[in-house]
C-alpha cells in the first residue's frame, strides 16, 4: 500500500484534560444533585429557566416548525421505525427441552428507562432525535426522557417535534456532561435511565464512558469517521463530495480513502480543496482533511479489505464493481453504503438504518444502536426431580474439580433428597440437625 495522502494527527490523540474535567462534574452532581445542575447550566450555557419542558412551551416550539419540516421529520421517522421494527422481528423468545425433564429458554424484556441525548451545538440534530427514541420506543421501553442544549432561550423547534413524534416522555432543555448525569441519576422527577445513548461531543462521551457499568451506553463514540473504498470505475467527483460532506461534521472528524486507483487518488487529492472552498462550512471541512484526511493506494482488493477492516470505520462506502463480494468480504464497520446510490447522508438522516455508530476501531466488536441495545435476553431453566439424576451428579463433580464444594453440596442435596434408595460417594447432612 502507499499514501497518497497521510493523517497529519495521530488517531490515538490523547483526551487532553476531558476526563478530569467530566469526573469532577460528575461527583459534583452526585453529590449536590440538582443544584450543581443548575450551577453548570447558568456557567456553561447561560441558562436560568426549567429545565423540564411544558406542554405549553412544547407546544410552541412544535407551532415554528414548517409543514414541509413537518413532513421531512415524519418520513424520516417512519423509515427508522419500520427498520427498527424488522430488527426487533428477528428476534425471538424460545422454549427447547433439551433433555427429559429439563427445559430451557429465553425472554426478551425491555429496560424500564432510557436517556437519549440529542446534540446541539454547531447544528440542530433533528435525526439523532429520531434515531435514538423511535429505536428505543420500538424496543417496548417504557419511559424515555431525552435532553437537548438549549439555544437562545429554548431548545430546536425542530428537534422538539422529532423528540415528541418518536415519543420521548419527558423532554430536558439541557446539554453537555450535566444532561447526561441527570439522565443517569434521574433528576429533576425523572426515572434514573437503565441506558444511555446517543451522540455528543468528547464532554458528553466522556460523561457516559465514566458511568459505564453503573448504567449501560450504546457504543464508545468518538469524532465521526466515513472511509470510502472506489475502484478505476468510481466518479472522482462524487467520491471527494462525499468525503467533504463527512468531514463537516468536525475539524476532527477523519475521512479516508482506500482506492486501487492511482488515478482517482491523484484526481480527488487535487480536487478536494476546491470542494471544501465552495461549502459553507468549509473551513470546517477543510481543516479535518488536512489534519486527518487519507488517501491509500493498494494493490489489489484483498489488501482494500485487509486495510479497510484494520480502520473500522464508523460509515464505509463501497463505490466500485462486484458490490456483492465486497458486502461478503468486508466485516469492520458501523454501517455499510453499496454502491454509487447510497452516500452516507441516506444513513445519516432518513434511509432507516441507524447513524449512531462505533469509532475508533470499536467497530471490531460492536454494532451501532439498533433495538437489542435496549432489550435484555434473559434465560430460565427448570429441571425435574429425574433429571437431577444426571444434570445433579454432573454439576456435583464438576464443582469438585474447581475446588467448589459449596456448590457440589446443592446438588448433592438433591440426589440425597429425590434418590434416597441409592448409595452415593459423597456425604449429605441429615436434615433434622438443622431443624
């Protein structure tokens, strides 16, 4: 392989002084509750009102979204729905007897509370609104409270009407570390959230990876990542637009390139600025290119796939021949676009697959949200006195090879209690000495 084009950043980039700050947020909230909530609200976000959100108000900024937002929103949403209700399909709860006597199997129950961020700052996340709630709705959890950063004394209009046409329960005018606590720790009359999910800037994922374990998080998320994968019949043109789109979302956010073109490396590495320079949010765009845009030659497909699954990427694009094999091959990323139709936008925004993804490699070993995130497989097991025959003299000495005779003597119990006519190697205490 060759670089046509090298990362100026490592990818490893250290966290800076995020941690000290977020876990010192994070005793302060558990410690003063709400009013360090309030506290961080009016420092950080100039913010005096209720955080709760009313009807009234709710209704108000619903009454400032635009018809044709309206029906944006709601096509959107109907697309994450249905995929998300297929997913939910594939599943099932399932009863086997495995052998006489014992029965086995498995139920599917949703957590009780889910905590949704939906971010705010540079631009107005109406999609992750829908991402998030509608997966969890699907899921059957039954309360979910979402929180959104505040703006010029509300939170989006437009993210509102998503948030309350997914079905949040309760809507927090909040942002940043604090939001995530208050989620995490139910404040402000809400249910303590069993998971958290959705994406935010290294505050607010530092926030949910410090509380990992004491509540459960969808993915360890970091800035966005998009790769591309085009071969000598990929349009230059699209694939450095798609590129540029990606990188707005941050001047950290990475976009590669892994191509056996040497002609479209040079064409896109020449045109990319260009792009950048005639985008609104150029600047933005073309400083993550520089800093962490990529460029790989390689020589043939097997080495794009070898690179391509070492990256992981969060949202891979496949612009080239043979789409099927490429679907087969491939096995690291977040979200898979074949062919030149699907740009990652379709994803991010209304296609129906979820855009909340893994980065940084976590794509190794995890998924992006879909409705298992919210849904427990909870395995039972009932076992007749006959089939303690076997299942109990087995247990026994399984035990007593690990050195557990705690756990043999349940079972010797129980060929004690359900077979007293037969002779066992092994000692039972006779009941009446306990009684």
């Amino acid at each position: 392989m060759e670089f046509v084009k090298r990362s100026q950043v490592s990818q490893a980039s250290a966290n800076g002084g995020v941690r000290e700050v977020v876990e010192e947020m994070l005793d302060r909230i558990r410690n003063l509750g709400e009013s360090a909530v309030e506290e961080y609200a009016r420092n950080l976000d100039d913010w005096h009102g209720d955080f709760v959100l009313g009807q009234e108000k709710k209704a108000n900024l619903i009454a400032q979204v635009s018809d044709q937002e309206k029906e944006d929103i709601r096509f959107s949403h109907v697309q994450i729905e249905r995929f998300a209700q297929a997913q939910k399909a594939s599943l099932q709860e399932f009863e086997i007897e495995t052998e006489p006597g014992v029965r086995l199997g498995q139920r599917i129950v949703p957590v009780d509370c889910a905590g949704c961020y939906v971010p705010g700052g540079r631009y107005a996340h109406v999609a992750s609104a829908i991402m998030s709630i509608t997966t969890a709705k699907v899921a059957g959890v039954p309360f979910v409270v979402a929180a959104s950063p505040p703006r010029s004394g509300s939170i989006s209009p437009q993210v509102t009407y998503a948030m309350d046409l997914a079905g949040a329960d309760t809507i927090l005018e909040m942002g940043g570390v604090q939001a995530v606590a208050s989620m995490a720790f139910g404040l402000f009359g809400t249910t303590p959230a069993d998971i958290l999910v959705g994406p935010g800037n290294s505050y607010v994922a530092e926030a949910k990876r410090l509380l990992f374990g004491e509540v459960g998080i969808d993915v360890f998320a970091g800035p966005t990542e998009s790769a591309i994968i085009a071969d000598d019949t990929a349009d230059a043109m699209t694939v450095a637009i798609d590129l540029a789109s990606q990188a707005e979302h941050g001047p950290d956010s990475p976009v590669w390139l892994f191509t056996t073109s040497p002609q479209l490396a040079e064409t896109v590495a020449r045109i990319m600025p260009k792009i950048a320079a005639d985008m609104p949010s150029g600047d933005v765009v073309m400083a993550a290119w520089r800093e962490h845009g990529e460029i790989i030659l390689c020589k043939g497909r097997d080495e794009v796939c070898e690179i391509s699954d070492h990256y992981a990427s969060e949202h891979l694009q496949v612009i080239a021949e043979d789409l099927e094999w490429w679907k087969q091959q491939l096995k690291n990323y977040g979200s898979l676009f074949l062919g030149e139709g699907a740009t990652v936008t379709h994803g991010d925004k209304c296609s129906g697959t979820n855009h909340i993804l893994p980065t940084k490699k976590a794509a190794r070993y995890s998924g992006g949200l879909n409705v298992m995130k919210f849904l427990k497989i909870l395995t039972w097991q009932e076992i007749s006195e006959e089939a303690n025959l076997k299942f109990s003299a087995a247990a026994s000495r399984i035990s007593r090879l690990e050195g557990m005779d705690g756990h043999a003597r349940a079972c010797d119990w129980r060929l004690k209690k359900y077979f007293p006519d037969r002779e066992w190697p092994f000692e039972v205490s006779d009941q009446q000495r306990y009684e």
